[in-house]
C-alpha cells in the first residue's frame, strides 16, 4: 500500500495499492472499527502506458479527496498512465463511479496534494520525473484540467516528493527525496509555484530512499 487516507463526510477509510492496482474502501463503523473492504481495480484506456503489457492499469500511488457540487472525487496519481486520474466516491457503499484522466506530461506521476480551497492540485513527479511538479485547476463541477498548459508549475533538481499546502493555501513545501531538501514556494494566482528557499536535512545518508 503506498496511501491511506478518509473520505472527506469521515465514513470510509481508502487504501490505494499500487502493486495489484487496486482501491480498499473500508466503512468506518460507529465503534471505530472497520468493515469488511470495496475493492476497486481501476483502468482506464492508454495508448502509450509505461507498461505495455497492462495497458488499461493505473496503477494508482499518491492520493486525495476533495468535496464540489457533484459529492466526493478521489484524485489519484497513476504510474503506468503517468497522469492524474479522478473519481467519483461514494462514501456510503465505498464504491467509485466515473473515472476522468489528465495526462501530466511527465514520468513518475507519485504525490498528490491540494490546496484548501481545493481549487488546485499539485502533482510530484520522483526520480524519473526529473524533479517536476505539475498543477492542475479544479472547477467547482469537479472537472480538473492541467494549469500551465503541460509546462510543470515548479522544478528541483532532486525528486520530487510529498507536499504540504499550509492553512492559508499561500505557500507549498516540498520534499526532495533524493537529496534529502525541504523546499518553499509561494502560490501564485494562477496556481504557478514560486521558489521561496531551499533547506537541508541532515542524515546519514543523504538520499531519503
């Protein structure tokens, strides 16, 4: 499992699973407790996958809900489509529904993240991804659509990794996993990133992974 996450109306926990290409919804029970799993296995058709021989598997990583007009949508990031992939969830059976996809231009499509409005969402792109983030305009009906016309919103020289948006959905930070560096960048109006500064974390090792 590479996320684990809540729905936002708090009835189900969300497993993804990149390996077998599957989505555990599990129901949240009054006790706490959960209940036995939904499993989805989504596909989608792509011409040109990273894995030729699974074509139609996402092959889901990173993940995260947002609430519009429409319910809940489960955002997802796909390895093998390298693009961001979006659901509609719902929160009482666990089950998704339609499935919409953004190719985002480059590999190691891996973190996810939005801001509070939940008006944009930002993709990090790992190694293979050659250190990009991508963003992404969410309209109020769901639809989402890349931001800076394919030209990623911000650039390291590592990998990419998770991403925090502060309360205010003013800045972003930015783990680079390759050279264990805290990045800062400011959001701009138009969902651009702004890099603000750069600080290193002292390991042993330097690469996080």
């Amino acid at each position: 499992p590479t996320n684990v996450l809540i729905n936002p109306s708090k009835t189900a926990l969300v497993m993804i699973s990149d390996n077998s290409n599957q989505i555990y919804s599990f129901a949240i029970n009054s006790s706490g407790t959960l209940g036995s799993p939904t499993i989805s296995t989504p596909t989608f058709p792509e011409l040109q996958p990273a894995d030729p021989g699974s074509p139609n598997n996402l092959l889901p990583f990173g993940a995260t809900f947002i609430r519009n007009s429409t319910g809940e949508t489960l955002l997802t990031t796909s390895l093998n489509h390298n693009s961001l992939d979006y659901f509609t969830f719902n929160g009482t059976s666990g089950s998704l529904g339609n499935t919409n996809e953004v190719s985002a231009g480059y590999p190691d499509a891996c973190w996810i993240t939005t801001n509070p409005s939940q008006t944009f969402a930002y993709m990090a792109h790992g190694t293979g991804g050659a250190g990009k983030i991508t963003s992404y305009l969410i309209a109020s009906n769901g639809q989402i659509t890349q931001s800076t016309d394919g030209r990623p919103a911000a650039s390291i020289s590592g990998a990419a990794g998770e991403m925090w948006v502060d309360p205010t959905g003013t800045f972003l930070s930015l783990l680079d996993l390759q050279f264990a560096k805290v990045y800062s960048f400011r959001i701009q109006a138009n969902g651009k990133l702004t890099q603000l500064s750069v600080a290193s974390i002292a390991l042993s090792n330097e690469s996080i992974f």
